[in-house]
C-alpha cells in the first residue's frame, strides 16, 4: 500500500519543490568549491559535506508519492533531472514513466540501460507498458513480448495495435466478471475469494459463455440488493459500452456526460476485451486540451520545459517556416502598391490596423466553430443560419469599429476621403474575417482534418493579405 | 431508473440531432404553407400533418437521455431550441438546466415562469442548485430558501458562500459515513438498510463523534475483508482531503495524480462538510479548458453559438477595444518613419515580417510559460535557466530565420544593406519577443493574475510596436 504517501496539497508538493531544487544548487556550490580548491583535507570536509546533502535529497525524494516524483522531475533543468532521477527507488521507475509527460520520458529513458527498462516495463501492467511503448527501443519491447505469458503478451500486442486517439489505445484489462445464473450472495463470497480488486471498480461486468457481455452489476446494487437474488435479477441490460475502435474523444464525452467511473469494451462480436476507466479519461481529457493549446500557438508537440536548445528549435520551426511564407506572401500584395505609399505614407501606418482587427475578430469566430464542431452543435442544418449570425455581428462591429478608425484617421490626418476608406475597409475585411473565420475550420473538418491545427495561421493569412489588398486598393483606387 | 436510456453513442446522438432538425424544418414548411394558402379544407390537413409532426418530435425528445437533450438544446437555434424545450418532460427541466452551458442556460430560463422554475430547481440536490443559481431570479432562490427544510438550507447557503473556482463550489453533500468501533458485517448491513447509495460511492468516511473525519473506508477493503473485522483495523488513515476553499485547479490536479473517485471535504476543526467527484472534477477540467480557450481568443465569455448578433457583438467588444488601442500605438510608432517610409517604400512591405514573426515566436514561448506556471513546474529557482534556453532558441532562431528574410529582402529589391537591415532586426525581435514571452505571464502570475487572460494581447503589441521601431529605426540609420 502506498497510501499513507498519497496525502499531498499542491502547495505542499511545491514546497517539496523548492527544498529539493535549494538542496541541488547547496550540492553544486560544493562541487564547484571542491573543484576550485583542492588541498586533502579541505576534499575531506566537502566530501563529507556533499554525503550529507545527497543523503538528505535521497531522503526526501524516498517518501514522494511516484506521481509526485514525476511532477519534482518535470520541474527540473536536465542535470538536475539525471542526479533525482538517479537517486529513486528503481521499484518505482515503471510508475514514474509512465506519469511524466513524452517529451521527459525521452529525457529520462536516455540514461536508463535494456536491464533497467526492462526491470521498470515488468513492473508496469500490460496497458501502461503500451502506454510508454512508443518511446522504449525495440529490442526491450522485443524482449518483453516473450518475457510475458501468452494472455499478457495478446494484453500488450492488441493495446499496440490501436492507434492513439482511440478507445483501444485507452483500455485496460483489469475487469472482474461474473455469470448471470449465480446469487449475489456468490458474487460477494467471489469478490472476496480474489483479495484484491482493480482500481475505480465501481461495477462488475456480466457475460456469457461466449464472453459475450449482457449486462453490468453496480456495486450499489451488489451492496444494497438482498444477497438470495439472482446477478440476471438485478443487473443492468442497457449501459453505455465501446469498442476498441472508437474515438477516444467521444468516449470522453460519454463519460462525462453520463458520469461513468468505467465502461466496458466489446469487440464486433459483442465480447468483452477490456474496460474504460475515468482516471484514463480525466488524463485524456488534460492531454487532450494541452495538446490544442500548444498546436494553437504554433508548437509541433508538447515540448519538456528544459530541452536542448536545438530540440526546442526544432519544434517551433515547422511553423515558424509556414508563417514566414504567408508573411512573405502578404509582402508581396503590399509591394504592389509601392507607388501608392511613396505618394501617401499614411497608408503605411494605418494598413496594419485594418489587417490587425481582421485577425483578432477571425479568430473569435474561428474559435466559436472549432468548439461548435468539437462538441458536434455545428452540423450542416445549421451551418448557414451561423453564417448569417457571424455575417451579422461582422457587419455591426464594421460599422462601429470602422467609424472609429475612420474618425481617428480623418483628425490624424486631417483628410476625410482618408478616413472614408480607412472605415470602408473595415467593414469589409471584418466580412471577409467572419467568412474564413466558418469556412476554414469547416472545410477542414469535412476533409476529415482536426480543424484545431493550422486554421489559424491560414486565417491570419488571409485576413492579413486581404486586409492589405482592401485598404491599398480602395485607396489607390478612391484617393490617388 | 434512466438507465434504459443511457445508451447513446456520439453518433448515435448527432443522428438523433439531424432527424430533430427535419422534423422542425418540415413544420417550418408546413406552418409557412398555413400562412400562405387558407381555405378551410386546406388548413385542416396542414394542421393534421402538424399535429403528427409535433407527435413525432415529442416521441423522440421523450427516450433521450437530458445529458443528451442538453445536448441537442444547445445545437439548435433560439426559436427551434424554445420549440423543443416545451416538449420536454417538465420533471427533467432540472436536470436538462444543470446539464446545458451558462449563456444556453440563461435562454432556457427566460421562457420559464417562477412556478416551473422553482419546481424545476426543487427536483435538484442542493449542490446543484447553486450551480445553476447565478442564473435563476432573485426571488425564486428565496422562495427555495423557505421551502427546503434546514439541513438543505444550511447546505444550499454553504455552497452559495464559495467563489466559482473554489472546492466548496465543486462539492455536493452525499456523504456515506460510519463509525469506525463498528465491524465490516455491520458496515455491510448498514448500507443495505440505507437502500439506495450516492453515484460514484467507492469509499465510506469514518468520523468520530464529533463528525471529525479519521478515515477512509475504500469499498474494496469493505468487500475483500473478512466481515468480522472492525473498521479500524481496515480504514486508511492517510487520504486526500480539501478544504472548501482551496482552489478547484489544485483539487483537479490531486484527482488526476493520485487517480481519486471521491475524496472529502473538511472545515478547519476538520470537520467532514461534503465531498468531491470525479463527475464534477471532469466537467470543472473541461470548462476550464474551454474558458482558456475561449478567453485566449478574446471572447469574453462562454458563447452560445446562437446567440443574438447584439449577445455577440458585446461579448466580443471588449477584446476589439483593446486591439483598436495597441494597434493604433503600432500605427503611431510607423507613423513617426514617414519620412523614411516615402523615401523607400520597400520598408513598408517589410516590415510586417518582423513583427509578425516576433509574434508568433513569441506566442510560442508565452503558451509554453503559461502551461509550466498552471503546471507548477515554473519556478522562481528556475526562471534564470528558462531565460537562458529562450534566449538561446530566439539567437539560434534569429541567424536562421534572419538569414532567410535577409537573403529575401536582398534578392527582391537588390540592396544588400536593406537584407542586413532585415536580418539584424528579425534577430533583435526575435530576442524581444523571447523575453517578452517569458515575463509577461510570470509577472501577471506574480501579481496574482490569471496568466492566460491577456498575455497574448500585450505580447503582440510589444512584438509588433518593437518590431515596427527597431526595423524601421535601423533602416532609418543605417540605409538613408
């Protein structure tokens, strides 16, 4: 049991933090000073000193929960990673890989040999060795696949097969189950004849011979239901099941809108395989919602706090490169207006407004979409009275904004031709913001896209170029 | 029993949601073709084939589930959306009100009068109520408060007192407690006696006489153990618990380390006062998450899709507002490089690579900052080596991505000293935005703000004001 180390507040475990990040920086002061110096006796001292205070870190890092150690790890720079990583308890290896996030994973399996990753795998169960699987080299999963027994091994292989996003990749194996012809009174004496139950069991799963699932006993039931009734008496028929193959995300949905603590998963032939449990999901759901935030912003994947400066630039260039095309490209439609802005540079100062406040307002709408579709309120019945919404609220915000940058422009410079343009293209590009703020994502979605990556740089893109194009070319065409 | 109902995949439901949306279209057509035509013979058979209509509509509503009524609500348009409410069974109103987001809530209510309110807010527990309380009438909370007998009212105005973000605004009251001299058999018949447990029971608390919380008895143990052993000997005496107010983002973090289902609630004297779960832990994550996005893109709150334009238009005003303002200041700053501008106006088609590069650049280290702060890995003892690493990707960033503008703007126009100009000033704001990027969040967190509301507003306009100054200033010494 670790239980009694699972009692921690957040403030606790950053205060854990600092203690162990001030015991590191003592240790570097040390070393470095050991380094400096010299002379016997002074190394004697310090040695000492340096024993004390790994001795004291060793101590703290002993009694951490292993999430917790996780999280400890998370928070620190790669050296001081590698000493902390150095000093846990090897028994808990499996358990701390598999809660830090992919990319300190990585880190952390770099200092690891095959004996350690395999020792550290063993101890994991079947779904949690395919959750860390994509990052262990191949000859440790080769050798774990025939260090596990026949049923483990078909475990493991099908828990690989799925892909990542799908319930296959978010199932486990631990289910209980019963028969429906016994006694509740045999299902309680066969509950306690197991010992120990799995985590989150909240219900018992009823199946046939075939190991077809026909229904499910909730604990409730099992607790409150007098014990001489049958399991088929007070089992429930109708109850939310998945297969492997569904989305991991409407899974999501299900348990949250139900309120399910597990869900059985059933292949095509109505079997049971395996079950959903909601720590699962809960930590989806994060990963999940982590995952669009960084891709929004232009982050290929999740990237650890402290990698290496080239695995950081790495990362970021893929968009980076992208947006310098659209920049590139949106250059391009103000050089052909050049001569306009020899004449007048006014245009030059006032254009990044019109292009600005198209971008910000694309991405309102672009944003309501996304969540639309994400939540499944978008659907083709309804696409065009949003169209006529957005359209709408476009046209209000061009008429207020648009008055108002071409007011400020008209007193700037005290042209009124300059401020009628100026509110015109507005107005326009706000239009043309709304539009590719709905189509964008949509067209995506119906390409079978998720409508979260790239949109907004394509929006940008658009409301950028566009909004250079209206403003240079109403003026060129009204004002020169 | 809902459970017969409660089986709906995702697919499932859009597929309800389309046949519903049919259906309201073809009386739509058939309530236009009433108006149109007249003739007593005429009417008859519209009215008829309405009538079927709306038999059919309400037959489909009836078998859902309100999880998923909500969820239909949500995806239809006002005048639809008020078409189906009052075909729902009104002893759902409740929890079809709890189920559905605040601004699609706020809808509902309106077309509801006190009576059905507070018939709908009376067949909620307490807990429920308060959720959903923010939106209902003044005097329909105080009619409630008379109805309900005292512990409600007591536990009605206890979780009224806690701020949204908070624990006590999470919890709910359906506590199981037992002594702890008692045995596990008595235990047992005990929650047999109680017949019906709350959902997502899967431990009992144990509190002394003074309702002092000393233990957890997990259901696991209570049915593997044998029945003649005392809850005592079994409890788990160290196990998660919150105050009412700590912050709902920390109790979401502890139930997704240490893999919780419930966990208790204590006042200071550590008194048992209510309960978490999993349920509302899940729904509170995916707010959240939805509201970062939400906020990020600049809408000020949760939208409903089918708002009206002028819901809309002020739910997006405020951000615009800001925008208006820091582009104006962007304006301002090219404003002062007129003269340069109109001597080459090659420098206004460039410019906007700069700072639009620095802003996406920036974006990126400001939504990795943003994360580690929320994540608790961001800390004083590490910020130093955060700003090396960031500083280091922007250098390394800005010779590559510099060079590459450089060599453009060179090749375009054939001035080798504008591609110098070009790359040394990416690199300078490149180096701005890095900073910018890591100080903005850690500054707004350190002065107690929400580090996600904003950064990005004011991030842009650094990256966009500076990179407008250095470029257009370099150019202005160094080119004419």
């Amino acid at each position: 049991m670790t239980d009694s180390l699972e009692n921690q507040s957040q403030d606790n475990l950053e205060n854990n933090l600092v203690q162990i990040q001030t015991l590191l920086a003592k240790m570097r002061l040390v070393e470095g000073l050991v380094h400096k110096q010299g002379g016997p006796r002074q190394d004697l001292v310090e040695n000492l000193v340096h024993k004390q205070n790994l001795t004291e870190l060793q101590r703290r890092v002993t009694v951490l929960h292993p999430a917790d150690i996780a999280y400890i790890l998370e928070a620190l720079p790669l050296d001081e990673r590698r000493q902390v990583w150095n000093l846990v308890d090897a028994e808990h290896n499996g358990e701390i890989l598999l809660e830090v996030s992919d990319s300190v994973r990585e880190s952390l399996i770099q200092d690891m040999d095959k004996a350690e990753l395999l020792a550290a795998a063993e101890s994991l169960d079947t779904d949690e060795i395919a959750d860390i699987a994509a990052d262990l080299p191949r000859d440790v999963i080769e050798e774990l696949l025939t260090t596990l027994d026949a049923q483990k091994r078909a475990h493991l292989q099908s828990a690989l097969a799925y892909p990542e996003d799908t319930v296959g990749a978010l199932m486990d194996f631990e289910m209980v189950t019963i028969r429906a012809d016994v006694t509740l009174e045999v299902a309680l004496r066969y509950l306690r004849r197991l010992g120990e139950l799995p985590d989150q069991l909240d219900k018992l799963f009823v199946v046939d011979r075939d190991d077809a699932i026909i229904g499910v006993l909730p604990l409730k039931r099992l607790l409150t239901t007098d014990p001489e009734v049958s399991v088929a008496a007070v089992m429930v028929e109708d109850f939310v099941k998945f297969h492997p193959e569904d989305e991991a995300h409407e899974a999501s949905q299900a348990f949250e809108r139900y309120d399910l603590v597990t869900a059985p998963v059933v292949d095509a032939q109505g079997r049971l395989i395996g079950r959903v449990t909601v720590d699962a999901v809960v930590d989806y759901i994060r990963e999940s919602a982590d995952a669009d935030m960084l891709s929004m912003a232009g982050l290929k994947e999740e990237e650890d706090l402290f990698s290496t400066v080239w695995h950081a630039a790495k990362n970021r260039w893929l968009w980076l490169a992208v947006n310098l095309v659209t920049a590139f490209i949106a250059s391009r439609v103000i050089g052909a207006f050049e001569g306009s802005i020899e004449k007048l540079a006014a245009l030059a100062a006032l254009m990044p407004i019109i292009a600005g406040i198209g971008g910000n307002s694309g991405n309102q709408t672009i944003t309501l979409i996304i969540r639309g579709l994400a939540l499944g309120h978008v659907t083709t019945a309804n696409a065009r009275r949003l169209v006529l919404k957005e359209i709408s609220v476009a046209i209000l915000n061009g008429l207020v904004w648009g008055s108002a940058v071409g007011v400020f422009a008209w007193l700037l410079y005290d042209k009124p031709a300059l401020g009628g343009v100026m509110a015109l293209a507005m107005l326009l590009n706000l239009l043309v913001a709304a539009l590719a703020g709905i189509f964008i994502p949509m067209v995506l979605e119906r390409m079978g896209r998720d409508p979260a990556i790239g949109s907004s740089v394509l929006l940008t893109f658009i409301t950028d170029s566009m909004g250079f194009f209206i403003f240079l070319g109403l003026a060129t065409v009204l004002l020169l």
